[in-house]
C-alpha cells in the first residue's frame, strides 16, 4: 500500500552525519558505503525515516552546508552509484530518505561564485550572488556565527566589491532577485528527486532574501519563492516532504507552512530549549507557555520535535535572561558555549542522570508532532570540547569497544576525529554492542518507546488538550485521534509527584489506571484511554 502523502505524520526521523556513521572504504572518514552496511540498525531502532546531512562535493569549511557541487557527492562519502545503492537498501527497509537542500548560501570554491566574481556587475552571473560597494547595507540583518564573523559582508578582490553572507564568510548568500538562481535550484531538486529522495530539509531558509529596512528574516518574498517550490515539488513529486529549518520564534516559524502551501514541516526551535529549562527548574511553565503561545497549523502540516542534533543547542529564541540561565545551567564548562548556543550531547547536559535523559526522550517520542532523533543519544552519546565548533557532537558513532569503537578498520588515529574515550561516555562503555543484549539498556529502552510510539499514531496525529495540573512540576495532555486517544503526564521534578489521570492502560506496564498516579522523579507516564494498550 503505497504511503499516504503526509507520511511524514507518522514519522519517527532518526538524523545522521554520514561522516560520523560508519566508515565502509577504510579511510577513516564515514561514508555512503558504510552507513547502507549500517541500515538494519537503524531500521531496528524502529524509526522510519533518515535524514543524512549534506554529502555533496565541499571543502568541508562548514562539514557540507558550503557546497561547491550540487550534482555530485564528495569522493570522500563515495559515488551516486553508492548513494542509489542507498536510497534503494533505505526502501527496502522502509525507511523514508531525507537529504539536504541548502540553498541559501553556497561555498566560494562554487563555480557559481568563482564565475560571479569575475563577472561584470550587473550580468546574470555576477548577480547570482549579493554584491555591495560598501559593508554598511542591511545593518539590521543580525550575526549568527557571533564566534567567528564580525559583519554579514566580505569583500572580494577580484570582484572589487562585498559579498553578502548571514554565515561563515566562505559562504556567500545567493540572490533570490535573479530568476537565474530559481531555475538553478529546480535542477538540483529535480536531480536528487529523480533518484527517490524522499524529502528535503531547507537549510537556513529564513534568509533567503534580505531587504533594505529590515532584519533580512521571514520576508514575504521568502515565502513567496517558498509556495513556488512546493508547487513544483506537489507538481511533479507528489508526496516528497519539504522540512523548513527556520530557527524563529512562534509567530514566524508557524509562517513557514503558509496556508499549507509552503513546507511541510517545520522544526519547533523555541520548544527546544525550554525542555531544558523546565527540567532544570522542575517545572513544566517554560514548555507550557511557549506551546500555548504557539498558533495552529494547517492540517496538513507537522512539528518536527528535537531534543539536540548536529548543531550548537541554540538558544537564539529564548530571552536574554533565559539564556543567562541556560548557560549558567548547562555550560559551566568555559568550552562549552559556542555562538548563541551550548555545543554539547544530551546525555552530558543531563550529566549522564538517566532517568532525566529518559525523561527528554520520553518527551521528545510524544509531544504533539514528528520527533528527530540524533544519531548516538539511542545508546548515550557523550561529547568531546577539545574538537572546534560543533564537531564534539559529531564524533564517530560507537558501535562496540574494539579500535575506532568499530567505526572504521584503519589505524588507530587516523579518524577524521577520535571516538569519545573520556572516563564518563568513553566507547569502551559507551557503545551499541554492549547495549544490544541487555534489555535494560538505554538502546533497548529507545526501541521499545518508539515500538510503543508507533501502535499510537494519535501521537503524530492526534488533536491536543493541555491540562494544568495542580503540581507545576507535571506537564499533562492528551492526543485524540480516531485510532485512539493518548494522554501522557511528565514529572520535570527530582521528586514524586501526584497527578490525576483518566481511566485506561499504561502504556508501558499492560496495566490499568484510573483516578490518579503517582509519577517518579523526572518520570513520565503514557496511558491509552479507548481501552487499546
Ligand atoms: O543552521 C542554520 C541556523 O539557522 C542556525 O541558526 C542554527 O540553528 C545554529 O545556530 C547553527 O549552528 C544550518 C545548519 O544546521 C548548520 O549546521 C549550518 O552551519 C548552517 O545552517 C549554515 O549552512
């Protein structure tokens, strides 16, 4: 039966940095090859879709999101004939393929850039880029890598003139002004969608256009060009997901699904970091007031819920006191902080307390939406902050204690970085293969939630009620759907704590429960109320 169009509803993503994963041609770096040997892993995990970050030809200045091909993937992650070899094993697994379109900027080894530049002003090629005399426009167009640019502008020599670029300066800004780059981009789509890709995220997509007078995010014309490109994608790919990576507050990030015309999904940045927050302070008010702030969404349109992934845990969309705390709580570690954000693994922020780290992923499995699951935190990933920029929380996935913690056959020290070896999350403790027998393992907790996650699709589905229990300590709410309704309860408290439940079964134990529960600290409970367990 083939799968309804918004499969993504019923999703469960699992993100994967190729050159963390496995590496398959034994040159120390991951690859298509080794991560295709490693996909029966992840479809035992139980999730149903994988999202790879960028593989395509780049100098790796910014691991891939600066691409200098957008045909081809790098030699180092392998051939297209090695990643048709992986969509194609992905499917027969069943899971659905979601790759990156980052598309806001390019790498300036791009012949795109390297053309623009020695081209005279005012042509198509020079304006495939954003040009200036001077470095004073837009200069309310915020800094985001705060930890290594001091402007959005570079000058270039040969060109004789500024570049725009809202990230590193080696990656400069595409101009959605030039109708040339709109049909520059519907050749990659059509070229990765030809291949059975499934979905696509879009990279740092509230920047796509700046204006005079404006802080260049969220622009009516970004969402103008967006309701072209689902077009097109509804048009000729009907059913293929477009994920928005808009790191705004509510009001904006709900914008990026238009009137269900624009993306698909859209990840839900703000909820985040008031994860942490509510269980470092014991109590469900930052989760509670930031989802009562957030509007509906079309119906055809989905959250995509994360606890952390590949980047720094921003904390762009919390106040300045918010952050203050965040960073109080959660870097003390002088190396910790990065940007406006902590570059370190859930487990490590939760100091390794297994039951808060359940308590997140418990979350994260049932929280109205679609969850994304980081490659790692299955098994309880640590991180390493001697590595620069976010590379500590991409280091090589550990699947057992032999060399390389089994990620890859060469000589010990010849990895593109070192597996963790640290006294706490080191992979001689830290590693798949010792987690895979032991039910009681964090890898075979994962499993058996997402398991559970999967006979409820009121949780991708189901239609919200929030409760206010009298303890504000416990978040509570329920997911009616016409398969069945759920109602989950969360204790944010290193305490017990008393809630009131409706009658049904408890999801994990087969057991009945009816008037109130008692929930353990950090502990959380989900009860089936139509009688279904
Ligand atoms: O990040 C873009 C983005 O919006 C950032 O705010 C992000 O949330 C975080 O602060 C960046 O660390 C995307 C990618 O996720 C990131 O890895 C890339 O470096 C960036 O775009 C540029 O392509």
């Amino acid at each position: 039966m083939p799968a309804p169009l918004d499969w993504y509803k019923d999703a469960v993503f699992y993100e994967v940095p190729i050159r963390s994963f496995m590496d398959g041609s034994g040159d120390g770096f991951g690859d298509f090859a080794g991560l295709t040997e490693r996909l029966d892993y992840v479809a035992a995990l139980g999730v149903t879709a994988i999202w790879v970050l960028p593989f395509y030809p780049s100098p790796l200045r910014d691991d891939g999101y600066d691409i200098a091909d957008y045909h081809a993937v790098d030699e180092r992650y392998g051939t297209l004939e090695d990643f048709r070899r992986f969509v194609e094993r992905a499917h027969e697994l069943g899971l659905k393929v979601v790759t990156e379109l980052v598309i806001n900027h390019t790498s300036i080894d791009h012949p795109w850039f390297q053309r623009a530049r020695r081209a005279p002003a005012g042509t198509i090629e020079r304006d495939f880029y954003v040009w200036s005399d001077t470095d004073e426009r837009f200069p309310d167009a915020r800094i985001i890598f705060t930890f290594s640019e001091d402007s959005n502008w570079a000058w270039d020599e040969v060109a004789g003139a500024y570049y725009w670029h809202r990230f590193f300066s080696h990656q400069p800004d595409l101009n959605y002004d030039n109708p040339a780059v709109h049909a520059a981009v519907l050749e990659i789509v059509d070229f990765w969608l030809s291949m059975g890709v499934d979905g696509m995220r879009l990279d740092a997509v509230p920047y796509l256009y700046v204006r005079d007078g404006t802080n260049g995010e969220n622009l009516p014309e970004t969402h103008a060009y967006l309701k072209t490109l689902r077009g097109y994608v509804d048009q000729h790919y009907p059913g293929t997901m477009l994920l928005a990576e808009a790191n705004q507050w509510p009001e904006d990030a709900v914008a990026y699904f238009g009137d269900g015309d624009e993306c698909h999904m859209n990840f839900h940045f703000p909820l985040m970091p008031r994860l942490y927050m509510a269980i470092a302070r014991g109590d469900r008010t930052p989760v509670r007031e930031i989802l009562a702030g957030t509007p509906e969404i079309p119906d055809s349109s989905q959250w995509g819920i994360f606890v952390r992934n590949h980047d720094e845990l921003t904390l762009e969309m919390v106040t300045d006191d918010e952050r203050a705390f965040m960073f109080d709580t959660y870097a003390q570690d002088p190396r910790a902080p990065l940007n406006v954000g902590i570059r370190r693994r859930l487990a490590p922020l939760m100091n390794g307390d297994h039951r808060k780290i359940r308590l997140m992923l418990g979350l994260l499995f049932s929280l109205p939406g679609s969850p994304f699951l980081y490659y790692g935190d299955e098994i309880g990933m640590g991180d390493e902050l001697d590595l620069p920029d976010r590379d500590g929380v991409r280091t090589p996935m550990q699947w057992d204690d032999s060399p390389n913690a089994g990620f890859s056959r060469v000589p010990e020290g010849e990895l593109y970085a070192p597996p963790i070896a640290d006294e706490q999350f080191g992979y001689d403790r830290v590693n798949v293969a010792a987690q895979q027998p032991d039910p009681d393992s964090q890898l075979n907790w994962v499993r058996r939630i997402i398991a559970e996650r999967r006979k409820h699709p009121a949780f991708g589905r189901g239609k919200v009620d929030w409760f206010e229990p009298a303890d504000e300590a416990v978040l509570a709410y329920r997911l009616a759907h016409g398969t069945g309704t759920v109602f989950v309860a969360a204790n944010f408290a290193d305490r017990p704590a008393i809630v009131d439940v409706p009658d049904g079964v408890d999801v994990f134990s087969g057991r009945r429960v009816s008037g109130s529960l008692t929930l353990d600290p950090y502990g959380f409970r989900w009860i089936s109320i139509t009688g279904r367990a």
